[in-house]
C-alpha cells in the first residue's frame, strides 16, 4: 500500500463502496480459521492488488534475516500521521474479475460503501527531509525486513485469528483469498506502529466507522453511486477537506480515498483528530491522483459499470491489460515460476487460489 515520489505515476489501487448495510455485530471479535499453506510471492499479491511497490533502492526499516511470529508486534517508528486509505471496490473490481471479493460484489456492502484498503503510518514532509528518504512513510520496520523476499519466512504473515471478523465487511480483500491483503498490509505498514496485528486492524475499522456518513461513506458519495460528483465537493463530505485527498485513475473515476489522521505517539492506536495532509500526499499521483490528473468531477462507478472509461480493463481475451496484472498464460506451470499461483480463466496468472 503505499506511497511513492510524486513524479512517480503510480495506478490506482481498489476498493470499496456505499450502501445502508446494518453494521455488523461483534465488529472486534476475530475469527479462527487454520492459516492456509498456499502463498503467492509478497511481490505478486503486491502487483495484482496494484498495491505501492517498494522504491527501488530503498532498504526497509530495520531489515533483517527473521519475521516476526504470526503478527507480534514491529519496531515503532517516530512519523507524524496515519493516512487512512479506503477504496472503491467497483473500479478494482473491473480489472480484476477473478479476485474473491470482485464475485459477489453486486448488492453488497462493498457496492456502495467505501472498504478498507490500509491503515498506513506516514511521515510529514520534514520528516522525510530529516529520514532522507525517497519514500513518505516508514515501511517493513524490525523484525520484518525480511518479508520483502520471494520466499518470506512464514511469520511474516499475521495469525488470521486476529483479523477480526467484520473485515468480512469492511475489509474483504483481508479475509479473501486467503487473507492476501492481510498479509501484505500487517508486514508493510503495521510492522511500524509498534502495534500487535489484532490491535492495527481494528484501529483501521474503528477510523472507518467515525466518518461522516453511513459507516464511513458520506451521503452525497452514496446518492451518487452510478453518476458524477464535484471533486471540490466529494472532499468536504468527509469534512475538513485539507486532510482528505482522493484518488482517480487517467479517465477521473474514483478508486480511493485517503484520510489523514494525527499520530499521537509512539506505538499509538490513530487518533480521531484530522491533520492537514503534507506535499508529499497531496502531489502524489498515487493518493491524490484526482488533483494530479486535473479531475474537476469525479465518476462513481456502480458494480459492474466498467464502460464508463476506468483506468481497469476486464483483462479477458489473455491480454492481461489491467494495470500490474500478472502475464498471460496458457498452463499453471508458467505462472508458477514467475511467483503467481495458477493461470486463471482470464488467460492472466493470478495469486488466486482455486
């Protein structure tokens, strides 16, 4: 998830969405499933989610040779904000068809309502200056550094006993596919909070829910499922507009949102208390590509409503031609060997498993 130089255009990433669903019960009550066995390279979940690479020559937070035992907390790392990042599930779900999540999107919660994409702890611009980092926030902090290779240790991956199970709902790329997204989000940017697995996915559901609007999605985002909003407009729904940045791909169809949040200490749950998003969110092509690519309006795609011009092709045919998509294919072997899972019927490799 995450950040790269604004010079850099990197694709949008996915989703969520808008419509009154009761919240569900238990919201904190994790669930206890075996952890699955089957494991995608951490590059290639990263690039088919279209999840931020790590910047080319930089060296994580405290690498090292060992992860961590099944989410135990990283090292914290001194930063100045949390950016909440949630996404709009129907634009995702145009380019990635075969993904668990994207199947039963119609009439679900992820339909109309913004979902949880990552809960990513970020520096301020002198912050940054200071770390002389090419990059904005912190990332795979200690003992994780190692889960950055093609065969990470097996304790860079979070318990799935400490996702909670109303990540069904607001989160399903954390509980689909066999918790991929859990497993790149927790080693990438929770390792940094200093807090455990169990404690930073909750915080992101608990910062979700505080937003205006119906469990995080603010009405005039609702009402216009399907059609057309001023960008000006969409950022003060969330209130104070200075900390909202959202982000479109090339045709100015929404794909995320992002909520800057203050950090309140070292290895601190976020706080509630907006903060202004710094230069290095608001110029990134990436979390605020609304304004880098000059988007006055803001398409809201409904489910299904991929003509409209999103930056995600359905990838039929074998071409493959969704952003960051894995290669095409004929035979699972050649995915395989390139780190995916499987060819899936799309003719594209995938890190989904059957």
């Amino acid at each position: 998830m995450r950040r790269i130089v604004p010079s850099l255009v990197l694709v949008s990433l996915w989703s969520a969405c808008v419509r009154t669903t009761p919240a569900p019960s238990e919201a904190s009550q994790p669930k206890n499933p075996a952890a699955s066995s089957v494991r995608a390279a951490p590059d290639k979940v990263a690039e088919e989610f279209n999840l931020r690479p790590l910047a080319s020559g930089i060296t994580p937070n405290g690498a090292n040779a060992a992860g961590s035992p099944n989410g135990g907390p990283g090292t914290a790392v001194p930063f100045g904000f949390y950016l909440l990042a949630l996404s709009w599930a129907p634009n995702f779900c145009c380019g990635h068809p075969d993904k668990e999540e994207c199947q039963g999107l119609s009439g679900s919660f992820g339909a109309t309502h913004l979902t949880i994409h990552g809960l990513w702890p970020s520096y301020t611009d002198a912050e940054a200056q200071q770390a002389g980092s090419q990059y904005a926030w912190p990332q795979y902090c200690a003992p994780y550094g190692s889960c950055t290779s093609k065969n990470p240790p097996s304790g860079c991956f979070p318990d799935p006993s400490t996702i909670p199970e109303a990540m069904k709902i607001y989160g399903p790329g954390y509980v689909s596919d066999n918790d991929f997204l859990a497993d790149h989000e927790w080693p990438k940017h929770g390792s940094c909070t200093g807090l455990d697995s169990g404690t930073y996915f909750s915080s992101a559901i608990t910062e979700l829910k505080a937003l205006p609007g119906d469990q995080g999605t603010p009405a005039l985002l609702a009402q216009n499922v399907g059609g057309t909003v001023s960008a000006t407009e969409l950022r003060a729904a969330f209130g104070s507009p200075e900390s909202v940045v959202l982000s479109c791909d090339s045709n100015c169809n929404l794909t995320q949102v992002g909520i800057c949040l203050k950090n309140t200490g070292l290895g601190s749950v976020p706080s509630q208390v907006r903060t202004a998003c710094p230069n290095n969110t608001t110029q990134s092509a990436y979390d605020n590509g609304c304004f880098v690519n000059h988007c006055q309006n803001v398409t809201i795609q409904a489910a299904g409503q991929c003509s409209s011009g999103g930056s995600s092709s359905s990838g039929t045919g074998g071409k493959c031609s969704s952003p960051n998509q894995g290669p095409s294919c004929t035979e699972d072997s050649a995915c395989v060997s390139q780190g995916y899972l499987r060819c899936a019927k799309s003719g594209c490799c995938t890190t989904v498993p059957l």
